[in-house]
C-alpha cells in the first residue's frame, strides 16, 4: 500500500467518523416556587432555581409578566 493510499483511506474513514451525530437532551422547565416578584436577573433566578435542585434557571415572559423558571435535562 503506497502513501497516496493510506492517505486517502484515512481520509474517508476519518470523514464517516466525523460525522456521528448526537441526540441533544430537551429542556424541561418548572416555573419555581420560591422566586417571588417580577424576574429581570437570570442570575438571581438561577440561585433560587438552585435551591429547589435544579441545576439552572432564567427568566422568561409570561403573559405580561417576567417570571422565573427553573430548567433541567429531561
């Protein structure tokens, strides 16, 4: 087997490697209970969020309200 072969087979395995593809998790949100007034810091709802164990949160519109939801992989 010459160069030029092995280069090419490399390439043709390393191309069908390279393209597995991988299934993302969704995103289950739960708005919190312990989040209380409008949300306009995705930081400090994430800290509440963390005291109900989960692992993020951020804020999100409701209607007309900003509210707090906290978020985990499902």
């Amino acid at each position: 087997m010459d160069l030029g072969e092995t280069v090419g087979n490399f390439l043709f395995f390393a191309t069908f490697m390279g393209t597995t593809k991988t299934a993302e998790a969704r995103t289950c949100q739960s708005q919190s209970h312990k989040f209380k007034g409008a949300c306009f810091s995705d930081t400090n709802c994430d800290s509440v969020c963390r005291t109900e164990n989960f692992p993020r949160g951020q804020c999100n519109q409701h209607h007309v309200e900003r509210k707090c939801y906290c978020e985990r992989d499902c």
